[in-house]
C-alpha cells in the first residue's frame, strides 16, 4: 500500500489517501481514501479504458484506445464536507483526467457526474490531430444508491458522447462510507441484475403473432483487429450472422464488414473487440483468461436498432465459448452458434480468433474446434482404411497366385 498526504480540505481536517495500484492487475484500481482520523470515508476498485475519435490533418478520422493507467495518480480526490461532496480524480497519461462525484441525501448516495478530459496537443496519442486543443466530455449519470451499499457492476458499462467511448466493468464503488467499515451489501447494476434478460423498447407497430425468418445467405467475413499503441494486440476473422427474436418476431441479420467499424482494448486478463454500424450501437466480444493458461469469449453486449424500428439490447457475462490455450489462436472454419440467451443467437463462420499474445500482428498455431478436428480426423482414418483394405486385396491375390503356382507344379 502507498499512502500520499493531501492539502488539508475545508471541514475535514487533513486527508490521507492511500492508493493500492494492480490489486487484480497492473490496470485494476483500487482507492481507499481516509479523513483527517484515519477512517475510510470512500472506496473505490475498478478497471476503465477510453476509446476517442478525431479528426486527423489529412481529413480522416482516426480512434485511439486508451488504456494504459498504471502511473495514474489521484491528486484533488477528497472525502467531502458539508459544502463539498466526496471526489474521485484521476490523472494518467500525457493530459488525461477523469473525475467522478458523489452527492448525498437522506437515505441514498448519488454518482452525480463523470467528466473525462484529454489534451489533443499530445503528439503520442494524437500525432496527426487537425485540432490541437484539451476537450471535455461531461456525464451526468444521477444514479442513487442505498446509503449502506456498496455499488458493484462487473458488467462492462459504456458512455458515448462527441466521439468519446467510455468504458467501466469490474466497478466497486461506496462514498459516505458508514463508521469506517465498506459495506459487504452490494447494490447492483442493471447489467448484473439482468445480465440473462432482455429488455426490448416496444415498437409503435405491432407484429403478427408469428414470424418466419426469411433465410439469409453466408455472411462474408470480417477481418477486424484491436491496437495497444502501434502493436496489434487483438486479432479476429469470422463472418457473423445475429439471430433475434422479439416479440414472437425472428430476425435474422448478416453483419457486412465493409460497413462495420471495429475498436477495442487489451489488458493482462481481458479483452475486447467493439463492433458498430449504422444500425448496430455496439456489439461487444469479451474474452477473458481462464487457469492462467487458457482463454475464451465470456461475455457478449448488443445493442442495435431493428427494422421495425424498435431498440434490442442484451448482456450475457457468463459465456464459454472459443476456449484455447493462451499463446494460440482459436478457430472454426464450419458454421458455429454462440448461443447468448433463447432470443439472441450468433452464428459464426470462418471463425478465427486470438485476444492475447499477439506476436507481430500475426496468428500463432490454431485451435481447431470440434467440428473442424472431426472432418481432420475422419480424412486419415478413411485414408487409412483404404490402405488397409488395399493390402489385404494385395496379400490375398498374391497368396491365391501362389497356390495356383504351386498346384501347377505338382501336376508336372
């Protein structure tokens, strides 16, 4: 634990705030902030990464993860008096800063704001921006919590506005923390409450009771990938095809890379691959380590809007799918369904993955899956009972040749 001495707050005396950096991870956070008698009075442990798109010289358009916040510090967070509420203030990076703060009333806590800001004057991170000036993007989120809870979400939640993608999972978060003691009752998020339910808007036109998916051709395939600064660090092939129903209605949609946009983030024990359209949202991959030694696609988020107009949104964190050793890749070339939830399928086609371990943006060794391993399989056995069988029809005529040649002989 590494303790750092604040200025003195108005109305609380001086603050100490001790800082544990990689509880989980080198990229995990965790915040045990302290008044001016020693008692936490807000905790915080949570994992975050922006994504932000700007406009370069050349008139493109470029998007940056970023998510690199192991030499953050927390200069400015407090506990909070009577005039101030309690704070959480992050500085990382070249110009980075995000700020969280809470507010008070008689029975619940609030997570009022979230402000995110970042210096385009970075020539790092922004080498080639049009526009060389600091931005900020503000959130009023207004989320109330029980006073004696603490808020846990493990789901990924994302904030998008003016081009700035915020995202926050593994979140445990109390201020105006009770006698100095974190509370062991959790309050939870939406996603976690629900993470195997969907929660369609209702459209304004009805449906008819029952719908026949008009089937659909084989998707083309996507190639997509993720940058950690200039070094690939997660790469995917696969053709997709969603399979939703709402409202007794099935809809079955072909993704068209040539209109998909792709970004994304790489940590130690996570990953993710961000898929969006014009009418896709976000359609989410995330894949995590299993044993140190393995990985595999946990979790799935979709929202996107659908052709009668209505919204179809859907977490599912609890997945198992695409398992393979860690330092390889996995794929499978015969169709496969990722099986989400009863409304919300994908099929998958010339799937090949690897979230981890990239090696100069190329794939390592390939997983197959079993329905590809199965077809391999078969081709030498059948292979082989060709040879077997071509022997044994050899070795026969040979030895019907022999007795004939024998027989022959002794009749002389």
């Amino acid at each position: 634990m590494v303790c750092f001495r604040l200025s003195p707050v108005p109305g609380s005396g001086l603050v100490l705030l001790c800082l544990v950096l990689g509880a989980v991870s080198s990229y995990a956070l965790e915040l045990n902030l302290m008044n001016s008698e020693k008692v936490t009075c807000l905790y915080a442990k949570w994992q975050m990464n922006f994504t932000i798109r700007y406009e370069t010289t050349s008139k493109n358009y470029k998007t940056v993860t970023i998510s690199d916040l192991v030499n953050a510090t927390y200069n400015g967070s407090i506990c909070g008096d009577d005039q101030n509420g309690p704070r959480i203030e992050v500085q990382f990076g070249s110009g980075f800063s995000w700020t969280v703060n809470f507010t008070k009333q008689l029975s619940t806590y609030s997570i009022e704001s979230i402000s995110f800001s970042y210096d385009m004057k970075d020539n790092t991170t922004f080498p080639d921006a049009k526009k060389k000036e600091v931005f900020t993007v503000y959130e009023l989120v207004t989320f109330r919590i029980p006073l004696d809870d603490i808020f846990r979400c493990n789901s990924m939640l994302t904030l998008e506005k003016h081009d700035v993608g915020q995202h926050y999972w593994d979140v445990h978060v109390q201020a105006f923390v009770q006698n100095g003691t974190v509370s062991t009752k959790e309050f939870l998020c939406d996603k976690d409450k629900t993470s195997t339910t969907v929660v369609p808007i209702v459209p304004t036109t009805l449906p008819s009771p029952t719908t026949t998916p008009t089937p659909k051709e084989k998707p083309n395939t996507g190639h997509y990938s993720v940058k950690n600064g200039s070094n690939t660090c997660l790469l995917a092939n696969m053709g997709l095809q969603l399979n939703i129903t709402q409202d007794k209605v099935t809809s079955i949609i072909n993704i068209n890379p040539n209109t998909t946009g792709s970004t994304g983030s790489c940590h130690s024990q996570t990953a993710l691959l961000r898929l969006n359209s014009s009418n896709i949202k976000y359609l989410d991959f995330v894949f995590a380590l299993k044993n140190e030694n393995r990985f595999y696609l946990k979790e799935v988020n979709l929202s996107m809007h659908l052709v009668n107009g209505s919204v179809f949104s859907f977490a599912n964190n609890n997945l198992s799918y695409w398992d393979a050793p860690l330092g390889s890749s996995y794929m499978c070339k015969k169709e496969q369904t990722v099986s989400v939830s009863e409304a919300f399928q994908i099929n998958t086609f010339d799937l090949r993955v690897q979230p981890f371990s990239v090696i100069k943006g190329e794939y390592s060794t390939a997983e197959e899956c079993s329905a590809d391993s199965d077809l391999n399989f078969l081709i030498p056995v059948a292979v082989g009972v060709a040879l077997g069988f071509l022997i044994i029809v050899v070795f026969i005529s040979y030895m019907i040749g022999r007795r004939k040649s024998r027989t022959g002989y002794q009749s002389v």
